[in-house]
C-alpha cells in the first residue's frame, strides 16, 4: 500500500534530474507527509466499520441492558464523528473549530513566506541565513556606505542653508532611523539599548519640537541634554564613521544630530512661526534662572529617567534576563568589558578604596557592580552638564566642542579603515563564504551517512556561523 501510494506521488511529482539539496528535503518531506495523512484517513475508516459491526452485533444479541446499548450506540457515533474530522471526513462533516492563536499563527507563517520569497527568492530560505551570505553583506554595505554618506551631506546642507528649519529634517528623519535602529536591535537581542539615555533624550526633543515648542524651559533641558552628555559620547564611547557599517553610522547620528539641531535653534531660530522661539527668546533671562534651567531641571529628568529604567530592567524584567542570558544592556556590554580603559581605570579605583576585592570582577547580577554603573553614570552626566552651559552662552564655544567632538569620530573612523578594517572585513568574507559552502553540503558529501553524517554536518555548518556572529559584534 505504501509502495503503491509513493509510486503514484511520483507520478504526479516526479523529482527532478539534477535537484538542489534544499529543493530535494522538501518535496520529500511533502511526500512523506500527504503519504501519513493517507494512511490516517485509511485506518481511520477501516476502526469506525470496524466498531460500526461490533455495536451492532451487541445491540442484537443483548436486549435486557437497554441503557448500556443506549450508551454504546452514542459513544460509538460520537467516535465515528471525531475520527471523520480527524481523517477528514465527508463533506458534509463540520469542520474544526480553530482558536485565534492558530489563525494569527499561520497569518505570521504566511507573512514570513511572502517576506521570504521577495528578498531571498526561496519561501524556505530564512532572511537571516540570506543577510550572511557574502553577496548579500557586501550589497548591505554598499548600501549602508551610501546612505551614511549621503545622510552626512543632507545635514550639512540643511544646517548650513536653511538652520532655521533643521528641527524639520531632524522630525523627518531620526524617526526613521529609530524604527531601523529597533529591527536591527531585536535581531541582535539589544534591544534594552533602546532605552538608554540617550533616546530618552530624543524622545524628548522630539515632544517639544512636535507639541511644546513654545516652553523655554524645555528647550533649556533637551540643550543642556543634547551638548552635554550626548555630544561628549561621542569621544567617551568612542564612535567612529565608519560608512559602510550602518551601526556605527547610526551611532554617529544619534549624538551628533541633538547638538548640531540646538545649534541652528540657539543661534538662527525656528523659522517665522510666531509660537516658536527666536533668538531673542533664547537669550533673554538666560542668566536669571541658570541654576534652575540648566541644572535642577535636567537632572531631575535624569533621575527620573534612571529610576524608570532600573524598575524596568531589574524588577520587571528580571525574570527575561535571567531567563535568556543572551539579552544586553549597558550594564552587562560594560561589565562584560573588562578589557576597556575605562572599566578597567574604574575598577583599579574602586579596588583602592576597598569596595571591590583584589581579585573582584565586575559581574552585571553584583549590587555593586550597578552600584558602580549608576554612580559613574550620574558622575558623568553632572560633568558634561558644565559643557552645556559654556556652549549655550557663547557662539564660538559651542561650534569648536561640536567640531572637537566630530574631529574625534572621524579620526576613529580613519584609525577603523587604516588599522582594524583592511585584515578583519576580509576574513569576515572569507567565513561568510566558508559558511555559505558548508550549508550547501549534504551528508554524502562527508562521507558519512544517517545520524552521524547529520550531527557532523551541523557541527561543520555552527563553527563557521559561530566565528561569524564573534567577529565585528560591537554593540556600541
């Protein structure tokens, strides 16, 4: 029955002459499978005329028991009924009732073969897996390059020809840069880096140039917020502009775009709208309430924005992070770190004065560890806030810090290019293709077959893909 059953597959579908690998497992697989169901539907009708002439035969030999016959007859109609869903049944059977996880489950399924097919071509063919073959890294890098070059020339445009109106491109484009940024972060599992600081900072731009765009106080805040810790991240953090990474690129724009956009608001307005700010505005009284504006007010932000973001990772979502290691934040890339200059100078100090042990390690599960990570952050920022001060009182200072920090970035970047990128990104090229050749190995071609040839073949496919996610992962 079986032989009959595959041999009328075959003349329905015959295989190919000389089939892929991939193309070859799922015809086979959907040969196999459309074979069991057969076999179930088969079975299934042979059991219920089976129990169908068991329970007549009963009913006529025993007619004292009317309640058991009773009882017997319908449990033998209601399994009739279950086993023709199961198989199938006539088409007059009523169909099965699916639960609303099962149809938003296949409509994601179906979504994710649609998504497939257009970018990869194969429904079957994971975008993931695509993304790492190298003709497809090096097409995202060309892309990345382009786009980061060309992002660069549209800020210089904007805030040199028309200053007054950067706070729009700025509206346009960071949110667009954002949404990319959270795809590529959920990927990777950093999704936690999307509520530091930082975008906290431009969640908050973002809301008075959108709706408070007449409070000088606010704009004080997001200025001190935007030219102090932000701007001096770049130098801190070491970010580099390196174009064809569209990370770092994305890094580069997220402390540099806050600043250059308050330096066009503070020195050439926002345009002619009369609910908004000019100069004038800016400038008056901006000495009267100096401790408030520029030092109550946003550190009480800050604090607020710490203590949202410490019930948010260590009580919320302590479970998810014991759950699934592989989950980062600032904390865990930094003590994870600890070959950095500055984990490492911070570490030496705190062993000095006794708070850390001679042989103690940084660990993010360690109270003192976030201990150390809150002090030096809130040591920090209280820091930078005095750069943000000089920077709004005079015209000079603010563009020669801007410049300071952006010279910085690009000497990074050329230090990237010159001394890491020319030996790393080929031999990230040479995995990827190493990669992409095992994955298209089947079991014979090792010259081993059944479960062994299996688990050497996934060992041989994970120790190239293993090298590949190690080199060039910079969360930063």
């Amino acid at each position: 029955m079986i032989s009959d059953l595959f041999c009328k597959r075959r003349r329905e579908k015959p295989l190919p002459k000389s089939p892929n690998l991939k193309a070859f497992e799922s015809s086979f697989c959907s040969d196999l499978s459309a074979m069991r169901n057969r076999l179930q539907r088969a079975f299934s009708s042979a059991v219920s005329k089976e129990n169908v002439n068991t329970t007549s035969s009963s009913f006529g030999s025993d007619g004292g028991n009317d309640r058991e016959d009773i009882s017997a007859e319908d449990s033998t109609r209601s399994n009739l009924g279950n086993q023709q869903n199961v198989g199938g049944g006539e088409k007059g059977s009523p169909k099965r009732n699916r639960g609303p996880k099962k149809i938003v489950r296949k409509t994601i399924e179906r979504t994710k073969s649609v998504a497939r097919k257009r970018i990869t071509g194969d429904p079957n063919y994971r975008i993931r897996d695509f993304l790492k073959v190298p003709k497809t890294i090096k097409t995202v890098d060309k892309v990345a390059f382009f786009s980061g070059v060309f992002g660069l020339l549209i800020t210089e445009a904007v805030a040199v020809k028309y200053p007054e109106l950067f706070w729009v491109f700025y509206c346009i484009a960071m949110p667009i840069l954002l949404l990319t940024r959270m795809v590529y972060y959920v990927h990777l599992k950093w999704q936690y880096f999307m509520i530091d600081f930082c975008y906290f900072s431009h969640a908050a731009t973002m809301y008075f140039h959108l709706y408070d765009y007449g409070n000088v106080k606010l704009y004080r805040t997001i200025f001190t917020f935007s030219n102090g810790p932000i701007l001096i991240a770049i130098p801190i953090w070491r970010n580099s502009l390196v174009f064809h990474s569209w990370d770092k690129v994305q890094s580069v724009f997220l402390h540099l775009w806050p600043a250059v956009l308050t330096w066009c608001g503070r020195w050439y307005g926002h345009g002619d709208d009369e609910k908004r700010l000019d100069v004038a505005e800016l400038t008056s009284d901006a000495y009267k309430h100096y401790t408030k504006e520029f030092w109550i007010y946003p550190m009480t932000l800050y604090i607020v924005w710490q203590v949202a973001y410490l019930i948010k990772t260590e009580i919320m979502d302590a479970k998810k992070f014991r759950d699934d290691p592989e989950l980062v934040t600032s904390l865990r890339w930094i003590s994870m770190h600890t070959k950095n200059r500055k984990n490492s100078w911070t570490l030496k100090q705190f062993r000095r004065i006794g708070f850390f042990g001679p042989d103690e390690e940084y660990s993010p599960d360690s109270i003192k560890t976030k201990f150390v990570f809150v002090t030096m952050q809130f040591l920090y920022t209280m820091v930078t806030f005095c750069v943000a001060t000089a920077c709004y009182v005079n015209f000079y200072v603010h563009t020669f810090i801007i410049l300071i920090c952006f010279s910085f970035c690009v000497w990074n970047g050329a230090t990237y290019y010159i001394e890491i990128f020319s030996s790393r990104y080929q031999q990230y090229i040479s995995v990827a293709e190493e990669r992409e050749r095992i994955a298209r190995m089947s079991a014979e071609d090792l010259g081993i077959g059944g479960d062994e040839g299996e688990q050497q073949q996934q060992q041989q496919q994970q120790r190239p893909l293993d090298d590949l996610d190690r080199i060039l992962k910079h969360p930063r």
